[in-house]
C-alpha cells in the first residue's frame, strides 16, 4: 500500500510501531490540549456510539503511527490482501472510525457494509460478551444451542414470504452463496446455474466462476467451476440504447438466452442481486425482478438473491427484493447481519432446504455462537431502531445533493441507489467512457480530509456510499460536503 503522494508523514519523526504516543510533529503542530485528545482517543478509546462524534483530524493521513504500521504489515501480510486507507483503526462507533493516530474519519464505508447498526453497537456488543463468557463454540453439529435456532426464527421472520422456511448459518457470504447453489442442484436434480453480468458473489472457487468481474477477483486463479451460464445485466446507463430500452427489453433478452443457451430444463438456479454491489450498485429498473421470479416459478428454477450487500435494512426495506415484493426460493446474507461478527445465511423454502440429506450442510464454525449472539443484537437493534426508516431517511439527504453535484460536474453520469446504498458512476463528460482516474482522485481527497469512501464497478469509476445506518445528520452532511470539495478540486 502506497502513502498519499506528497505527504509530509515520510519526513515526520515516526514512533515506534504500535507504540501510539502523540507523534512529534502532530504534537508540535496542535498544541498540549489536542495531544491530551490525541491521548485519550488513542490509550483509552472504546467504540461505539459514546465515541464523539465529530471528525477530527490531528495528522495527515496517513499519521506516523500507521505508517510504521503498514511497514509491519508488508512485512507480514500477504500483498494480494489490499487496504482502501493505509490507516489502522483503534476504536470505532456510530458514524466515526478512530485511528492509530487520533484522527477520527468520518465512515462511509461501514466495513463495506457490515456495520450497519454501527461499530460496537451496544446491543451486539453486551450479546456476544455475554455469550462469549459462556461458551465460545461447541460446534452445532456436535452439541446444539439455543442462539442458532433463535437466529434462523429470525430469518425465516424477516426475510420475504410468508412461506415456511429453513435457514443453515455458515462464516462468510462466499460460503453461503456456495451452499446456496449446492442445495439448489440438489433440490432439482439440474446442475446449470445462470448469473449475471457485474456480479459479484465472492472469491471461493464457485464463486469466482459466478463473480463477472477479472481484475483483480479472478485473474489467474482459474479453473473456475463448471456449468455457470452469463446473462446482461439490467443495467439502466448502459444498456444498449439506454435506460427506456433496459425496461423495455432486459427481461426478455434475458430469458431468451436462457432457453437458448443452457435449456430451462438445465437450471438448477438463477442467481442475482437485487441491487448489484460490487459490480457498481446497479439498480435493475422496476418490473425486472418480479418478471424474473415469474419466469423462475413458471420452469421450476430456484430464485437465489443474493442479498448479501443490499440485506438487512441497507436499501430502506429489511431486504431489497422487499422494495418490488419480489419472494425469492432462497435469500443468501452476511455482513449486516451480526453487527461486524462473522456470520453468514441461506434462508429458503422448507421443501428445498429439506431435500438435501442430514449430514449435506454444515461446517465447523458455521453459525458459531458468539456470532450469532451478536445477531440477535444486531437484528433487535435494527427492529427496535427502525434502521429501514433511517436509511430511507439517508437516501433522502443524499440522493438529492448528489444529484445537484451533478449538474456542477459532468463527470457524474449517474446518481444511483436505495435507502443508504448509493453511489455516482463516473465517465467521461457526455459519453459512456469510464473514468476510474477521477473516481480514484475523488476517493483520495475524501480520504485525505478524514472521509472514507469506497469505489466499486466494473470498470473502477463508481463511487459507492455505505454509511451506517445510525450516522448522525451533521456528519452526514459533513460527509456530503467533503466529497462536494473533493470534486471541485478536479
Ligand atoms: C453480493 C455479495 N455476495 C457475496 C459476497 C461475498 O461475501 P464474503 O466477502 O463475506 O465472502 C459479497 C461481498 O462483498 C457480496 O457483496
């Protein structure tokens, strides 16, 4: 990982890695009052929502302290494992993530979409330590407990359908999708599975197969599995002949590739994102979604939705596939689901998931207890919060700045998303042609100045907002503002 060009952290005095004293320069510059908060944030910050909540910035970014750090890492970690922000964080909660240094970013990230009941959320935290003072893991397969059970009654609650269901906990969203397509062949007896261009559904090696994108997912990782079949996404910028043209169209081309080249018959499964993250936070235009189901029930092919990204109250709804009233055969999730602990999902149909045979699923950790303590937390929370409400109510302060950001800057071709799952896609000015540059120049001064943003897309030139659900208006805006500086320093 690079530092920012032109920072003047190279020449600064650094300290002795992790020793997290107030660097030498940052103190000189701000005085014996900020290396008192500089203290204080750093020795004896916990997370959560008591954190104050402001941005505040007491070294360039990237500080002395991180940078000694991330020459430890190169030395440690292996290079494929990437960083957006050369910066370890120390404590984090509601909308701010603290660092080695003292700085406190404002976090529109999430951990890519992970802590949407905020970082150290309370009622996750208080769950797991409870549990974990219990026990830490027994194995469900071995010795069952009641947190398991409990997590799956939640699932077959919130996801959509009325319908009976059964859920398997797994670690990672790379393994559920996996599971996923494993019960669907099983269920069906059929092996092809359709997917969809600018997915993304992890790094296993099925998942590679399923994910479009080659750099840097894919590149030389290969063979990938077998029998994955690729159809357009409905992707409204750039669907051939535009937005009305992707309504009009998607659905049908769709399907016909799909008797053309795999054979209803054939499919075991389609499997799509109701709201692409990775790929670049497409949002397929209305009708596509329900028009896929349909064709799904009527040739007896299990829907998957991969909610992965868009789940758990992100896009405004508990689920995205919510938003058009679209009820999948099986909804794969993770990230926002335990608060930031490691868990994963697949929920569906109880005749599908009960077709595979006792002992076909299932995994050492999978739903291990501690995670799935922090679950419960994280589900109560968001219920309890009303966390859909306060991201529709993000995607009300955002979408609408974005939208008069882009008619300042040309550059922003798009404004797109739901609830607090938005993003701009960047090109150049009057054309479809991507511009990963500016994205990447935008993303670098937001991260100078204390924001941290994301960029995803295919071709590098989104920007994508993730912040947590329980961010504060003022940081929001402040958020908002930064960016709004950041483009006009093009
Ligand atoms: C839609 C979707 N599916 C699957 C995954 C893979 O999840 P994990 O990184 O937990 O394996 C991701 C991760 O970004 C995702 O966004």
């Amino acid at each position: 990982m690079q530092a920012f060009k032109g920072s003047p952290c190279a020449a600064s005095g650094a300290t002795r890695p992790g020793a997290r004293r107030v660097p030498s320069a940052a103190g000189q510059k701000t005085g014996l009052f900020s290396r008192y908060i500089v203290l204080i944030m750093t020795e004896f910050a916990v997370g959560g929502p008591g954190l104050p909540q402001q941005r505040r910035l007491v070294t360039e970014i990237p500080g002395p302290v991180s940078r000694e750090l991330m020459a430890r890492r190169s030395q440690a970690v292996a290079r494929g494992v990437s960083s957006t922000m050369p910066v370890f964080a120390t404590a984090a909660g509601g909308g701010v993530i603290v660092d080695a240094d003292g700085n406190s970013l404002i976090d529109f990230g999430s951990g890519i979409a992970v802590v949407s009941v905020g970082n150290a959320a309370p009622r996750v935290v208080a769950r797991a330590a409870e549990q974990a003072a219990r026990f830490t893991h027994t194995c469900f397969m071995v010795t069952p407990y009641e947190g398991y059970v409990a997590v799956c009654e939640e699932l077959a609650r919130r996801t959509p359908g009325d319908h009976e269901k059964r859920s398997a906990l797994f670690n990672s969203g790379a393994e559920a999708v996996e599971n996923a397509v494993k019960i669907a062949r099983y269920a069906t007896g059929r092996q092809a599975v359709v997917a969809f261009d600018h997915a993304y559904h992890g790094r296993t090696n099925l998942t590679m197969a399923l994910t479009a994108k080659n750099m840097p997912y894919k590149q030389g990782f290969g063979p990938f599995a077998g029998e994955i079949y690729r159809v357009p996404m409905a992707y409204p910028l750039r669907w051939p002949g535009g937005p009305d043209a992707c309504r009009s169209d998607a659905l049908r081309v769709v399907t016909e590739l799909i008797h053309t080249q795999a054979g209803e018959e054939n499919v075991a499964a389609v499997i799509i994102e109701p709201v692409q993250g990775e790929g670049g936070f497409i949002v397929p235009p209305p009708g596509f979604l329900p028009g896929l189901a349909e064709f799904c029930a009527r040739h007896g092919i299990v829907l998957i939705a991969d909610e992965i990204q868009s789940g758990f109250c992100r896009t405004g709804d508990w689920f995205a596939c919510d938003h058009e009233g679209v009820v999948p055969d099986m909804v794969t999730t993770a990230k926002g689901i335990a608060g930031g602990l490691p868990l994963a999902a697949v929920t569906g149909r109880a005749e599908i998931m009960d077709a595979v045979h006792p002992g076909g699923l299932g995994g050492t950790y999978g739903g291990n207890p501690v995670a799935c303590a922090a679950a419960l937390g994280a589900i109560e929370t968001m219920a309890s919060e009303d966390l859909a409400g306060r991201a529709r109510r993000i995607g009300e302060i955002m979408l609408p700045r974005l939208r008069k950001l882009a008619e300042k800057h040309p550059e922003i071709a798009d404004v797109r998303g739901r609830g607090a799952m938005v993003a701009v896609e960047l090109t150049v000015p009057g054309t479809l042609e991507p511009s990963p540059d500016v994205a990447a120049r935008v993303a670098r001064a937001c991260h100078r100045a204390g924001l941290v943003v994301l960029t995803c897309g295919t071709f590098y030139n989104v920007l994508r907002f993730l912040p947590p659900l329980v961010i504060g208006e003022d940081l929001l805006e402040e958020g908002l503002s930064i960016l709004e500086d950041a483009f006009s320093t093009l």
